[in-house]
C-alpha cells in the first residue's frame, strides 16, 4: 500500500530511523532499563539503599499477605473504573455540547478546562475543604435552613472514594473535552450533512458514526486517563492521605510510602513491578491488535 | 512542491462541526445551555471558593462561611503569597521561583513536544521494522508511577554527568514526556489521508521537508493540546524539580509547597489560595492564548481546503 | 561555668582559625512553619556570623519529599553541606555505605560528651564508635493536653491522670462534646499507640517489646491492658474528623473537645490562641501514669565531600548547633527542650518545666526509631491506622497481629 512502510534497504528511510534515535534510546535506557533494574532489585533486601543481597520471593511474599496492598488494588480498581467511564461521558458530553455551534464557546472551553491548570495537589486541598462537612458544602446547605443534609464523603469509609472521584473528574475531565474536541472537529462536515439527508437522529450519528471514527482520539485519551489513574498519589495525598482508615489508599502510594517513608525499597520495588506486570498484561495483547497485520497511514 | 502544499487539506471545517444550526430559542437550545451552565458551576465552584479567600481577611476567614463573598476586600494575601511568604529562611514569596519555573518549562516543553511530534510523524508516516516494538514499551512507560524511576533516573543523569544541571532536568521532562505526547502525534497524523503524504513523496520532499512544511501547519489543534499536557506537567511538576536541581533552580512549586504543605503553625489559607491562583496563572494564561489557535488552526485547514 | 567558658573560648577560636572566606554551605531541612523557621533561622544567623553563608534548602513535608530529596542527592553524588534528618535509625544505611561524615573531631574538641543530655542523644548518632550527626533539640510525644474551662465549665474537675479523663469521658459526650482530639495522619495513630504504650504499660513493657522484640511478652496480658486503653481511646476519639494535628489542637483550643493526645510542640498552638499553661490548659505527662518521656528529637547530618573549605563549614556548623547561644534560642524559638544540660530554659513554661525535671530525673525511654527500623514503625503505624478506624476492629484481633509484626521486626 505505501511504499514508505517497507524499507529497502539499511539507508532507506535513514532520516526517519535518525530522527527516531531519542526515542529508541528512550524505550529501550529508560523504560526496559529502569523496569527491569526494579524487577531485579524486588529480590533483594534492599532499604534505604539499593543491595544486592538475594532474598528470592520473600518479598512478593509479604507484599501479598500486606492487608494494606490488596485493599489499594481494590480502591483502585473501584476508582479507576468509574472514573474512567465517568470522565468519558463527561469529556465527551462537554466537546459535543461545545461543539453545536453555541456562542461563548471560549467562555466555557475554559471553564471546563482551567481546573487542569492546577496540579493534583491544589485539587486535592480545594476539594478536602469544600467537602469537609465543618464549613464546606454540608456547612453551607445546612446554613440554609436544611438541618439534616449530610455530605461528608470524605470522612465515611463506605463514600471516601467518592470524594475523591468527585476531584479527579473536576480536574481531568476538561482535558478529555479539549481531546474529544479536536477529535469532533476532525470529522468531516459532509459527514453530518450526510446523515441529515438520510433523516438519522443527532444521537444515532454520534454513536454510529461520529465515535468510531474518533478511534485514534479514544485511544489516546484512553491510555491519558488510565495512566493517570495508576499513577494516582498526590491527589489523594491532599485530600485524603489514605484514610479514614486505609479506605482511600491506593499502590503507588503503598509503592512510595514503602520505599521512603519506610525505606523498605525492595518491597516498594516489588509492588511497582506488580504494578508493571498488571499493565504489561493488558498493554501487549492490545498492542498486537493493534499493530498486528493491520496497517497505518 | 509548492503544488502539494497547496493541494494539502484536511478534513476539518472552519467552525463546529455539530449536527445542525439551530434557532437561537429552540428547546434544544434551552437544554444545552442549561447543562452547560449546570455543569459550569461545578466547574467554577472551586475557583470561586479559592479566589473569596483569597480576598479575605484571616479573622473573618475563621468566622465566616467560605461561600461568602468579603466584607472587606484586601489584596495583602497576593502581596504577600507573591513577595513577603516565607518558605522556610528567604521571605520573598513565589517570586523567588518564578523564573526558574520559566527557565525550566520553556526549554522542556519545547524539547519534548519537538521530540515527539517527529516520532509520532516518523511512526505514522515512515514505518520502520521495530518500530512498533519501540511504540509498545512507549505506552507502557506511560504507566509507571515516577517516583518508582526516581533512583534509577538518578544513576543514569550521575553517570552521564547530568546529575544536578538544568539541562538534566530538562532532558527528564524531554522523557517522561514522551509516551503521552508521542502517541497523541502519532494517531493524529495517523489520521492524515495516505494520498497527501505520497503525493509529497512522488514529488521527491524528504523527511524533514514533508515534516515542517506540511505536517506541522495543519497539526496545529494537536499542538495545541500537546503544549497544554506539557505546560501543565512541568509548570505544576515539583518531585522532579527538587530532586534533580539544586536550591538556586528551584521552581516556584516549590515555594508553593512550602506556602501550602507546612504541617505546623497557623494556617494562613488566604495566602495559600492567593499562592495557588498565582501558581496557576502562567498555565491558564496560556490556555486562553492557545484557546484562540486552537479554532484559528482548524480554520487555517479549512481555509487551505 | 568553667565549663562553658572553655567551650564558648574553643568555639571562638575555632572560628577565628577559620580564615573569613564566604563558603556556601547548603542546609536541607523540613522547617518551614512560623515557629520552626524562625528557629532554623537562629541556627544560620549563628552560622553566618562565622563570615560563611548559608545556602537554605528548607521543603516541607518530611515523608513525602525530604527523604528522597535527601537520599537522592547524596547518593548521585551531588551533596548538599548538611541536612536535616530523622534521629534514629533510619540514616544508618547511608553511614554504613559511606556517604556521612563523622564529627567525632568536633565533638572530642568542644567537650560534647560533657555537656550533651541525656546521653542517648549521642548514643543514636554513633556509629561504630564514631559520631555522625548533632541532634539540635528534644521533643517529647508522651503529653495529654487538656482545655481546663471545657471540664470546669460542665461541673467536672480537670482530670489529673488517663483514668479520671475516661471516666469524664461520658459526661462530655452528653454535652456533646469530643473528649479525645486527633488528626487522621497516619503519624498520629502511631504516636496515640506508643504513647498509650509508654504510660499504661510503662517503660519497662515498651522497651521490652520494641527493644527486645519480645513477641510472646506483645501477646500477652501485660499489653492487652495497653490495648483495651486504644480501644477505649478510639471510642473517645469519635467525631474528630480532621486530618492535620494542629487541626485536632483547634478542635480542643475551640472547646468543641477536651483533649488531645500529642507532642510537646503543640503547647505553641495553644500559646499562639492565648492560652496560659497552667491556667488554660494542664499538660500531663506520660498521661498523668508513668512519668516518663521519650528524649528523641532532631538531628542534623553531615554528607561527606572532598572540599575542605565545605568539611570546614561543616564543622563550623556542628559547634553552632550545640552551642549554648543557640541552643537557648533556638529551642525557645521551637518551644523544645536543649540538649545540653548547663543551659537554663528562658521563661518557661510550667509544662516545659516539667519536661526538663523529667529529664533530669532520668526518666526516659528510647524511641521507637531508635529501636526498630523505619520499616517495621510503618507496619506498626499500619496496623494502627486500621484499628483506630473501625470500631468493629477488635483489640484481640489487633494485639495477636501486633505481636506477629514484633516477632518479625527489625
């Protein structure tokens, strides 16, 4: 199909293959060298300090039968889910909306967006206030008159995660709009004329048409969610520091607490090459979907 | 050449592209604005809470509820979140940091957006054996937790004399950087019709030349979100900041997270809001600046077509 | 006083042998707060006055960010002149591997091992025979902290030691009122527990489990009562839903609780409100049980370089620390207790009085950081976090994990 996907010969292409040099040394220094530099040291007894003294599983071991650690996937798999559907929705609900030729569309882009512009830190911090039941919202609605409200998400076992979901979704789901957005406007206007001729409803183009061919948008802002969600540490760290109890912890949070607060780092090493684990197993067979026979550009 | 710049189009119209115009006082009308607006005070609720205490006096922050606007404006809270806070001994605010903040995410964000644009092209346009292998391990870089990296990155920057240098701060932004951004270059040129690029190459332009003269012009919208992931990343990043530079390069996070995060002592939540505002304000700034491209880049695709 | 006057004379001339070169020395600490700024700050001006400078590298947030920060830095070879540190063992490594420098030169020079109290202090910093940090202040953890007008104003007599505040207890729920005040850190949880394990079990039965990791002894009846109290504790700590201490110190400052179980460098939240040791609040060590006192505090650690005008500084630096000009002030300023035994205290407090008069009774325990490692503290710190949370946690069920936790410590 395009000639430019099957090289020749060593020089063919060679300012594509140079110019991906930062890219390769990247991958294969960075990421394959890191990752594995930690799997290696996750069997070791490493503390403060890296040591290559080999204790075998013994770390996997405990990691395993750390109370703590199985509660953290838990809490993240409960968030990540919903959160990942919800800032979906949400993301693509706004770019649509944005999108049918509304005025102050500058105006509420960057409403929806600004929140971005604060780290997860601030986030975390604005929502703790607005969601302590002492002088925030619950506060504030019960000053109206209704004695009874309650909303204290954060300092309830069972609601905790929702309360933070609720920050994570304000933060995030601005840019899920901007991506959905530049998506929208990628499609073709003779498409939408298209299906008004056939007489198909708004709702049934988005879904049928529209979307599917947002795909390459989807996925990136698929693996910009999902990362995110992985990584979740700072937004918790403001808002909640894991609790009450261990009801919001969460494994890069056990992953960092273990390798510096308790200068355990093998055992720190053994929950991020968990983590990694997890990831690769679901990144490889997507990938080869992905790449596998079909062809690109 | 000239002719396939010209006949370069992309499939984007100048302005929204949703299913239909519509009446200025249709149902439909009343329905979307009215989500919108719904939606915009969950939005603006934080900001508005932050910027009212900003605004306030520490007593009637203690008294009051913090919905209430002031009873007595006072913009001390930003004099000082911006000039007299201290952060441990130096008493000069975020001040102090501001520029380092800017000497850092200017040449970061440029290096790791230049970067990954090239190998987002290079993957779409010009598949090499590998290079999706590469790709993989790209995607799944973008999901280990930093601080996880932190012992290992500090070997690497010793090792190749990096270790405490701005460039070595710059080079770890430049990486970190690159999963994200290069897969978002990568399925958005993806999307280029194949016709454009081998009409190009039918006509004999290189690499390079196919790359700044006609995929950089139209991927502007693309830019445009690439630039506010970065700026955001690196303006807000603090754990890399303070890791890999020292004391006279720190950037204002900071300053920010000494104003914010000390544990003990009254705290003076005026300041820290004014503190975050004005932590916030290069980054929101440049939204509302690439807001503007972001329509003009689209428009500019269409106009072409 | 003879004393003194050699050392404050050694000191005078270990800084005129240094010739007046402005050598830049970068300090990391965690102090950024009012109180704790202005203490760091008498430590450099002192620093300053020996014609060097100092370079501040102060970042809030001890856990999260200091400690890689730190460790970080020294160990890619790019050292800061001297940092702030946890007192115990969690620096040990660093040592062991050869990245501190020992100040036992120093130390030998100005007479140290005289006039550093109580001696646990250096014992924490040596390491195999030598020296390697300077602790700068004492703090201690084991204090109840009672708002007096919150009993007198509900006809109750303030409590005079753990039992009288839990039989008090009931009446101010009805007032509905919080007895006990706690932050949600996970610090905090830790600290409640140990406290509760150095004044109802007494020193021997805390020494005994952490020092001697004595797992059977953790099992057993002795620490059950230890137990039952974090039981009883939990309950009283019901409704105090906020997460940073000086949160919890507002709560009881406000009336809305009646005590908090913390540091002695609360007492500053509750000067800082107007409030009068003695008249306003009551402080009652080892929870008014066991009169004794952990005598842990800060420390500062010396990164080994090969400048010798920085190896100077450093010197320079350590003698500061410990001086006795700048312990006065310095531990003023931070509302902490001096290490050294020949300083008098200025204007202090009743309560800070009857943290010196423990100390110098000798009635001290070691810290759990000197004990175990930073390691098994979170384990510990863990556990507790789970059990102060839910009230179905049983203290069976907590104590037989516990001591599991003791039988693998290290």
């Amino acid at each position: 199909m395009s000639q430019s996907g099957k090289p020749t010969g060593l020089f063919k292409n060679l300012s594509a293959k140079i110019a991906a040099v930062p890219m390769v040394l990247t991958a294969l220094v960075v990421f394959v060298g890191c990752s594995v530099w930690t799997i290696v040291y996750s069997f070791t007894n490493s503390r403060l300090l890296p040591s290559t003294k080999w204790v075998g599983l013994d770390q996997y071991e405990r990691l395993w039968g750390t109370r703590r650690w199985l509660i953290s996937i838990e809490n993240l798999a409960i968030y990540g889910i919903l959160m990942l559907i919800l800032a979906l929705v949400l993301g693509f609900l706004l770019a649509a909306l944005i999108d049918q030729k509304i005025r102050f569309e500058d105006g509420f882009r960057t409403i929806f967006l600004y929140p971005y512009a604060l780290s997860f830190i601030v986030t975390g911090l604005v929502w703790q206030w607005l969601l302590n039941p002492e002088f925030g919202i619950q506060h504030a609605v019960r000053s109206l008159g209704f004695e009874t409200f309650t909303f204290d998400p954060l300092y309830n076992t069972n609601t905790v995660l929702y309360g933070v979901l609720i920050a994570g979704l304000w933060h995030t789901s601005g840019l899920v709009m901007c991506l959905m957005l530049a998506g929208l406007r990628g499609i073709d206007e003779d498409v939408w004329k298209a299906t008004k001729i056939d007489g198909i409803p708004a709702w049934k183009t988005y879904l049928l048409v529209v979307i599917p061919m947002m795909r390459p948008v989807f996925i990136t802002t698929l693996v910009l969610i999902t990362s995110a969600i992985i990584k979740l540490y700072d937004l918790v760290i403001a808002q909640t520091g894991g609790g009450p109890g261990l009801a919001s912890e969460v494994p890069a949070k056990f992953v960092f607490d273990m390798m510096f607060v308790s200068q355990n780092l093998a055992q720190g090493f053994a929950a991020s090459s968990m983590m990694l684990v997890a990831v690769i197993v679901v990144i490889i067979p997507w990938a080869y979907l992905e790449f596998g026979g079909k062809k690109h550009g | 050449m000239a002719d396939v710049t010209a006949n370069m189009q992309r499939p984007s119209p100048a302005h929204a592209s949703g299913p239909k115009p519509r009446r200025a006082f249709s149902r439909n009308n009343i329905v979307i604005y009215g989500i919108l607006v719904v939606l915009a005070v969950y939005y603006l609720l934080p900001f508005y809470v932050m910027l009212m205490t900003s605004l306030k006096g520490l007593p009637e922050i203690r008294m009051g509820s913090i919905f209430a606007p002031p009873m007595e404006i006072t913009f001390e809270p930003w004099v000082k979140a911006w000039s007299t806070v201290c952060t441990g001994l130096n008493c000069d605010g975020l001040s102090r940091g501001f520029w380092n903040s800017i000497k850092i995410t200017v040449p970061s964000v440029f290096f790791s957006i230049a970067v990954a644009s090239v190998n987002g092209y290079a993957l779409s346009m010009w598949r090499f054996k590998g290079a999706n292998v590469f790709f993989t391990i790209l995607i799944i870089g973008a999901f280990i937790p930093y601080q996880v990296m932190i012992y290992p990155i500090v070997i690497l920057l010793r090792e190749i004399g990096l270790y405490g240098d701005l460039g070595g701060l710059v080079l770890v932004h430049t990486i970190f950087g690159m999963p994200i951004l290069t897969l978002l270059f990568r399925n958005y040129f993806s999307s280029v019709p194949e016709e454009l690029f081998k009409a190009a190459r039918v006509d004999g332009a290189r690499f390079w030349t196919i790359y700044l003269k006609i995929m950089l012009p139209m991927a502007v919208p693309i830019f445009v979100v690439a630039v506010i992931l970065q700026t955001t990343a690196i303006w807000n990043d603090f754990l890399f900041g303070v890791i890999f530079t020292r004391p006279d390069n720190y950037p204002m996070t900071v300053q920010l997270n000494n104003i914010v995060n000390s544990v003990t002592g009254v705290k003076e939540y005026n300041v820290n809001m004014a503190a975050t505002l004005l932590s916030g304000v290069v980054p929101l700034t440049i939204y509302f600046l690439s807001g503007k491209l972001f329509v003009r880049g689209i428009a500019a695709g269409a106009v072409k077509g | 006083m003879t004393k003194f006057k050699t050392f404050a004379l050694g000191m005078l001339t270990a800084a005129a042998a240094q010739p007046v070169l402005a050598t830049d020395l970068e300090v990391t600490h965690w102090w950024t707060s009012g109180a704790e700024a202005a203490a760091i700050r008498v430590i450099s001006e002192g620093f300053q006055k020996s014609g060097n400078t100092w370079v501040d590298g102060a970042i809030a947030g001890a856990g999260g960010v200091a400690r890689p920060l730190i460790t970080s830095r020294i160990t890619g070879g790019d050292p800061m002149g001297a940092t702030q540190f946890t007192h115990g063992q969690a620096m040990r490594e660093l040592i062991e591997a050869g990245f501190m420098r020992d100040v036992t030169e120093v130390a030998e020079a100005q007479g140290w091992k005289d006039q550093i109290f109580p001696q646990s202090l250096l014992d924490s910093c040596t390491f195999e025979g030598k020296l390697y940090c300077v602790p700068s202040n004492i703090h201690s953890q084991q204090w109840l902290w009672l708002n007096n007008a919150v009993f007198t104003d509900n006809g109750l007599s303030v409590p005079q030691n753990w039992d009288e505040f839990v039989a008090a207890a009931p009446k101010l729920r009805e007032m509905d009122i919080i007895p006990l005040a706690q932050g949600q850190q996970s610090w905090q949880k830790q600290l409640m527990f140990n406290v509760l394990m150095v004044s109802i079990g007494g020193p021997e039965l805390f020494e005994r489990v952490y020092a001697g990791r004595d797992a059977d002894y953790a099992a057993g009846s002795d620490v059950a009562k230890v137990f039952k109290a974090a039981a009883e504790a939990r309950d009283l700590m019901e409704g105090s839903n906020v997460q940073a201490w000086n949160e919890a110190a507002n709560l009881m400052i406000s009336g809305r609780a009646a005590g908090q179980i913390m540091g002695d460098w609360v007492q500053g939240e509750f000067t800082q409100a107007g409030m009068t040791a003695g008249e306003d609040f009551s402080c009652l060590p080892g929870l008014g049980v066991n009169e004794y006192i952990t005598a842990a505090g800060d420390a500062f650690y010396f990164p080994k370089v090969d400048d010798p005008e920085i190896i100077a500084a450093q010197d320079v630096l350590a003698g500061v620390i410990v001086s006795p000009e700048t312990q006065v002030e310095f531990t003023k300023a931070k509302g902490a207790l001096p290490v050294r035994r020949d300083v008098e205290l200025r204007d202090p407090t009743p309560c800070m009085e009857k943290g010196m008069a423990i100390l110098k009774e000798g009635h001290i325990v070691e810290s759990i950081n000197t004990m175990v490692s930073p390691d098994t503290v979170g384990r510990v710190t863990d556990l507790m976090i789970e059990f102060f949370a839910d009230p179905s946690f049983s203290p069976e069920t907590a104590q037989a994990e516990f001591a599991e936790i003791i039988a693998t410590a290290d």
